[in-house]
C-alpha cells in the first residue's frame, strides 16, 4: 500500500477558493440601493483619503452587501474600493455568501491559520491597489484583530470609519422605511397571538414561544426566497418585569402578576420591537399609579418627536415629568433609539439615542422609538417594570407612528 505524505496533501490545498455555487438569489433591497449605499461609503473615503475599507462588522457588512454572517469563532469581512465590494468568508459557508450578497466574493479556507488575513489582502491585490489609508471599523474590532491586519497591511494606516458609517446608517431610505414597517406590522401580529395566549399556570417561556412563531411564520409570508432567522421574545412577569432585556424563564404567570410584553422580528437583519405592560387581573392602587404615569410620559414623548427636534431636549422635558411624581431614579434607559440593521448582538446607532448626552437633531428618514421604563424594586408598593415602546418615522412635518399594539390599562388588563 502506497503511505500518503498527509502534510503535503494539505499543504497543495487551496488557501482561497472561487465559490460561484449556483446563482445570485434576489436581495432584500434593490441594486440602486446597494449602489447608494456604496456610493454613501465611497463619499466618507474620498473625505478621508482612504484607499479601502475593510468592514467587519455584522451590521457594517450586512449594511452595504446585504450578507448576514454567522461566525462561530471566524472572521468575515468586506472589502470596498472605489470600484468593487468584496465579501471574504469562510470555506464552511460554501456558495450561500456569494449568492445572498451584492458584489463579488472570495472564500477563505482553513488549512492555514491567516488565510482570512490572505483574502483580504488578495481582495484588494486583484485591483492593483496597494493601501496607504484603509477604513477600519473601531467600534466593533477586537484589538487582536486590528493588530493582525495591521501586519497583513504593512505600513498602511488603519483609519476609523464607522462613526461616519453609522451617521450615513441614521437615515434611512423609502426601501429600509417599507422593510420597518412590515417589522412594526409583525411585531403587533406577535403581540396579539402573546395576548391571547396569557392565562393564569401557563409559563413565560411558553408564551415566548407563541409570539415567536405567530411572527417567524408571517416573516416568512412576508419575505419569501430569505433567510429565517433571529426573531425572538422576551415575556416577562413579576419580579422578571425589572429588566428590559430579560429572557423568558419557566415562571408560571399568577393571578394579580405584571406582565412585560417584547416581540422582537427581525426582518433580514432589520430590527423592530413592541413592548407592553400587561397586567393579569386587576392591579393595585399604586401598581396602577405608576402604569398610569408611565404612559403619561410615553403619550408625551409621541408628541415631542418630530423634525428638528433635539435628543437632549427630549429626554430633559420628558424627565420633569418623572421628576414630578418623584420617579426619576427609577427610569432604567434612555427614552429611545434608531431602528435598522440591529439585534441584540450588534448593531447600534448610538449617535440616534433619546438621552442627556445626546444632541442629534431628528431629520426626515430618521426612525426612532419612544420607550419610557421605570424600575420600582420587591418588597415595595406597585413593585416591578413598567414600559411602553412604539416606533416612529421622522418625515418633513412630523412623524408617523407605525406601532398600532393599544398600549396602557384601558386595553392591556388580562381578566382570567
């Protein structure tokens, strides 16, 4: 029997690959999109004197070529110049990357530990471009990371980019508005299968699981040909009410409990959310004060976004009304955010955050939530997590409210 070097049989494998597997599959968005979206990033890189742009981030990358990674511990990554995009991704992705993608492809495979950093430089050694400046993504890139393509691109300075990114990501287009207001749609669909689920014994995990599916079901009626995936719940009761971002656990709903409703569909990479104070059975006098000043703060805050309106100012008359009943140490977050590419592991436009600290001016194209909480602690009067949350678009004269989920306790007391 002949003995095989297996060293050598590695070593002649194929450090990139070519994965043109099938044919292009129809994006989320148009190909003028794609275009203007790039055309947005190639603008920041002609500010900045940059010869590329290496995105490596979720939202970074599924933003300008509509790829949504999963990493699973590798890296991905896109390339754009002034004349291509390129996504560089793993070997075990096989053809779906190039297919689900806007713009060319380049596959990295395992067989030697930097062939990922090897497929960038490739990316962009096939343009003829040796890099003097290249766009980098700060905010979302592990220092090792950043340290590796600094020796992969040798003598080139690495720029940020992605506070310049995220401001052009704050203004959405007509195609990402009609994508948020689907997301709106289903998230009120989600909320009214969770409603009619709520009954006394049944567990939080179980309701959780009712909405998901109500939604995953008409995301898939509503985007056929696209991936599935991500769309979740949060439904909290009782003491579980005292966080915004706490997972359903197997707590059985009683008699007399608050209840937090949170849908969350993801519609292609593209957040939406509804969030309810429900209660099961009649709530108590201070339960049902403090309900009642929450949504008083969230009735003002509908009114107050709009055109020109300032983040800062915002929060601030929004906080004279908390600070009125004697609540403000109680709020937990900010008053709201940008919605778009964003889930609960990446994506954030932190320069569109309804808070103190921020002094963006809302403009037409802009989304945002209005979503007020306050936190009263176990052991005291009306104890536990009080919030509402609707989505807007800012538009030229005012904004529109795409949340129809009723909100407050004419609509939201569960009797049963």
């Amino acid at each position: 029997m002949t003995s095989i070097d297996t060293r050598n049989a590695v070593a002649d494998l194929e450090r990139l690959k070519t994965l043109h597997n099938g044919t292009k599959q129809a994006l989320t968005f148009s190909e003028a999109e794609f275009e203007r979206r790039l055309a947005g990033l190639r603008e920041i890189m002609t500010a900045q004197d940059l010869d590329a742009v290496i995105l490596t981030s979720y939202h970074g990358i599924k933003y300008y070529s509509d790829f949504l990674y999963t990493t699973f511990g590798r890296q991905y990554a896109l390339v754009v110049t002034q004349g291509q995009s390129i996504t560089v991704t793993a070997n075990i992705d096989a053809g779906m990357p190039w297919r689900t993608s806007y713009g060319d492809n380049i596959v990295y495979t395992d067989w030697r530990r930097d062939n990922f950093y090897f497929g960038l430089q490739e990316a962009l050694n096939r343009q003829g471009i040796k890099a003097r400046r290249i766009g980098m993504e700060d905010d979302a890139l592990p220092t090792l990371s950043r340290q590796n393509l600094q020796v992969a691109f040798e003598g080139a300075e690495l720029v940020d980019v992605s506070q310049a990114a995220m401001r052009q990501r704050m203004i959405k287009s007509a195609e990402e508005i009609e994508v948020i207001k689907h997301g709106a749609r289903i998230g009120d669909l989600g909320g009214e299968a969770i409603r009619a689920a709520i009954r006394e014994g049944i567990t939080e995990y179980e309701v959780a699981l009712i909405g998901t599916e109500a939604m995953v079901h008409e995301i898939a009626k509503t985007f056929p040909g696209r991936e599935v995936r991500d769309t979740w719940v949060w439904f909290q009761s009782g003491i579980n009410t005292d966080g915004a971002h706490n997972w359903a656990t197997t707590r059985k709903l009683q008699q007399g409990d608050i209840l937090s409703l949170n849908c969350f569909p993801m519609t292609s990479g593209y957040y939406t959310a509804l969030e309810r104070t429900l209660f099961l059975g009649q709530p108590d006098e201070r339960s049902l004060e403090l309900w009642n000043v929450n949504v008083e703060v969230h009735r003002r805050g509908l009114e107050l976004i709009k055109p020109g309106a300032v983040c800062k100012d915002i929060a601030a008359e929004l906080n004279e009304i908390y600070i009125g009943h004697g609540l403000l140490p109680n709020r937990t977050f900010g008053y709201g955010h940008s919605f778009g590419v964003l889930s609960h592991y990446y994506g954030r436009e932190a320069g569109l955050e309804l808070r103190e600290d921020i002094d963006t001016v809302l403009e037409p194209g802009m989304v945002v939530s209005m979503e007020p909480m306050i936190t009263v602690l176990d052991g005291a009067p009306g104890a536990g997590g009080y919030r509402e949350h609707d989505i807007l678009v800012v538009g030229e004269d005012g904004a529109e409210n795409i949340t129809k989920f009723p909100f407050g306790p004419e609509h939201n007391i569960i009797e049963g």
